[in-house]
C-alpha cells in the first residue's frame, strides 16, 4: 500500500510532533500518546478532525505500543481551528436545541439522565456505553456549550468543574476529550454546530445536528443533551 498523503491537520499540530506511541488502533482512527499521556489522532475523515488531529488519505497499519508514524509537513489542504470562540445560538434555534435533551430518553442513555438528578455533570463520568462512554460525551457538550456561551457565570462553571475531574474516574481518550473541552477545544462536527447555530441557515443546522446524530453509537446524541442543558442553565440566548 502506499504511503499515506497528509491532507490536513488541525493547527495545534506541532511542526515537530514529540515522540508518540500507538494508543489505540481502530478502522477509521488511530489515536496516540505522548510522553505527557496527551492524545494525538490520526483519521481519515475531516469531519473527524479534533485538537491534536491530522487528516490522511488512509491510515499506514500500526499496532498498539508501536512508535507512532513519520509524517512529512508540507502544504496541507486544510488548517483545522478547534478553538471555540464564544457565540451565542440564535433565538430563532431555541425550539430545536430544547429538544435535544430527549436523546436521554433512549434505553441505553437513561442512566444519564437518573444520575443526573445530583445535578453535578461529574456523576456522569465513565458512565454508560460507548469507546468514549455516553457519561463523558454529555460532559464534552456541556464545558462546550459553557465556553461558547463565554460569560463570566459560565466560565466560571466551567473552572470549578475542571478543579474537580479526576481522569482516572474514565477511560483514556474520555479523559482526554473532557480536558480539551475544559481547554477551550473541540472537534470539527461541534465546531460546525456552533457556527450554524449562529447563523440563519436552516440547511446548515440540519447538517451540523445530522453530523451530530451519526457521530458513533451514542456519542452524538449524549454531547447534544449535554450542550443543551448548558444553553438552558446559562440562558444562551441572553443578551451578553
């Protein structure tokens, strides 16, 4: 097979990766570790794209614990920003982000929504299915949804929950999102929620909410119902 060609990486791909070992080797993503045990992903769809993430034609065949691929910088096609800037959704979107919630509801995400009733978002870690289980996605949405909306109150959640995840309390790559949402960060299909939520383009947000929905088994479903519950907690549509 043919070596892989570099198509894109997200900006915060270094020119001089550190040294990285295979974590995780899956069909359509390989993830990596550095030295710090901070995540590096490799994948072959641009709607995968995330912090720390180049986009390749195909992926070369690594095993678990093998050092991680050499790959060439050159001109790529496509700079991926996973920084989330704050926004706000627009009014008009409010009726279809309130429904999200429901997601919870389905059999295999009810003890989301059970623990929830100790309304802390941390109960939800390493809860419930999923390679990332569907717990850590819904706090994925919600420090999302709190660094969007970008008010004091909401930073401000947003730190106190940080000073109070434990990593060890989830799988690796769940502990791994979460510390890059409470850094600001997230991955192309949020990206584009955002951005369309923030426009008038009906067409779009179905997209982005589609892209959302189809995004692993429950992963999708579980970060929409975590982002919603930030935007009605912290009133996402208020004036700033």
């Amino acid at each position: 097979m043919d070596a892989p060609v570099l198509l894109g990486v997200s900006v915060d791909w270094p020119d001089v990766p550190p040294p990285l070992r295979v974590r995780e080797a899956h069909r359509r993503a390989v993830n990596l570790e550095d030295p710090r045990g901070r995540r590096f992903s490799l994948v072959t769809d641009p709607r995968d794209l995330g912090p720390r993430t180049a986009w390749l034609s195909h992926l070369p065949e690594l095993r678990e614990g093998e050092p991680g691929p050499d790959l060439p910088r050159g001109e790529e096609g496509l700079r991926f920003d996973p920084r989330i800037r704050p926004g706000r959704p627009r009014p008009r979107w409010r009726p279809l982000w309130e429904e999200w919630p429901v997601f919870l509801e389905d059999p295999e995400l009810r003890a989301l929504g059970e623990a929830l009733r100790e309304e802390d978002p941390l109960a939800l870690a390493g809860l419930g299915p999923g390679h990332t289980p569907a717990g850590d996605d819904w706090i994925a949405g919600w420090l999302v949804a709190l660094g969007w909306i970008g008010s004091p109150e909401s930073l401000r959640a947003r730190g106190e929950l940080g000073r109070r995840f434990d990593p060890g309390r989830t799988a690796w790559l769940a502990g791994e999102v979460i510390r890059d949402a409470l850094e600001g960060l997230a991955w192309a299909r949020p990206a584009a929620l955002t951005a369309a939520l923030e426009g008038e383009d009906g067409e779009a947000v179905l997209r982005a909410v589609s892209a959302m929905t189809d995004w692993g088994h429950t992963s999708g479903k579980a970060w929409l119902a975590g982002f919603a519950g930030a935007l009605g907690r912290f009133d996402a549509t208020a004036p700033r």
